[in-house]
C-alpha cells in the first residue's frame, strides 16, 4: 500500500533540500534517501535508483527533475508540481540576489572562499551516490554491467576518452545486455 504525504510536508522537504544542496545534480539523492527513503519510507533504495536515472536522462536539472518524480511518485501530479516549485524556488532567489549584487560578490574574498570550501563538500557527495549506486549495480550480479563502472573510470579517467562517447557506449552495453537477458529468459 502506497503511503500518503502531506502537500506540505513534499514542498517545505523540497524546499529545504534545494535550499541547503549546492552543486544541484546528485548531490541531492543523499537528501533524498535521508527523507523519503530512511525517515518516511516512503519507497526503497531500488526505487530511488530508478527515479534518480529517470530524472538523469530526462531534459532539465537533475535537482530538480527528482523532485518532481519524487513528489510524483508520493503525491501524483499534484506531487510533481508541488516538488518541481519547490525546487525551483531557492536557486530563483538565489540567483536574483547575485544578480542585483554581482560586482560586490564577484570580487569577495570571502565569497570566493566559501565557494571553494562548497566544491570539496559537493564532491564528497558526488562520491557519496557513485559508491552507493555501484554497490546497486554490483548486487545486480551480472558481470558485464558490473565491468562497466571500473572501465568507465579507466577510460575517462586514464585515456581521456570522451564522456560522451563512455555514456553512448555504456548505454549500448546495458542495452544489449539486458536485450539478451531477456531473450534468454524467454
């Protein structure tokens, strides 16, 4: 049985995880499995998963494509919006106000720091979701899409192939291998 959420509660969670998540992309899934999946459980790690792969290949900001899923997927359409505004929200007033004050902001020392000291916290999250989707794909036990991560990093990582061309590949591989899967379970 699907659980209901309040409308208020998935805006002021949306609102405060895109108020509080620099870096936008997956930096926000950590934030989402602390809410929806660990304290309201209001569906699994698997599910988050795919919500965060259906926000990642769909057009628009990551951060705010999982909020719209997600509240879709609690909520329904009123969810979708409820998250999508409340995403979008922050980083508009955020925005605005480094608009009207850019010249003062981009010659801030302090400013300058705090945003470097953001980068070694967004990559720490980045860090975060690869290791916990890895452990996703490695529990799948099928060694090809189990190859897939470490040769992805060589790649990009050691013979500077484009990421492009990694994901196109990658994308590909998955497919084939899941094709074939299929037929064999036919």
């Amino acid at each position: 049985m699907k659980k209901k959420v309040s409308l208020w509660w998935l805006f002021g969670i949306n609102l405060f995880i895109s108020a509080f998540t620099f870096g936008g992309g997956y930096v926000v899934v950590p934030m989402i499995r602390k809410y929806f999946v660990e304290k309201k459980q209001l569906f699994g790690e698997e599910e988050l998963m795919n919500l965060a792969a259906v926000s990642q290949s769909s057009p628009g900001a990551i951060a705010v494509n999982l909020a719209t899923v997600t509240g879709f997927q609690t909520a329904g359409k009123k969810g979708a919006f409820i998250g999508c505004i409340a995403a979008v929200i922050p980083p508009l007033i955020i925005l605005t106000i480094v608009s009207v004050f850019y010249a003062a902001f981009r010659d801030n020392l302090l400013v300058a720091a705090a945003l470097k000291g953001m980068e070694a916290g967004v990559c720490a999250l980045v860090v975060d979701v690869v290791i916990d989707m890895g452990r996703a794909v490695f529990k799948e036990k099928q060694p090809v899409l189990s190859c897939l991560l470490p040769l992805s990093f060589l790649l990009v990582f050691f013979l500077q192939v484009n990421v492009i061309v990694v994901i196109l590949g990658s994308a590909a591989v998955a497919f084939i291998a899941g094709w074939l899967k299929r037929r064999a379970q036919k």
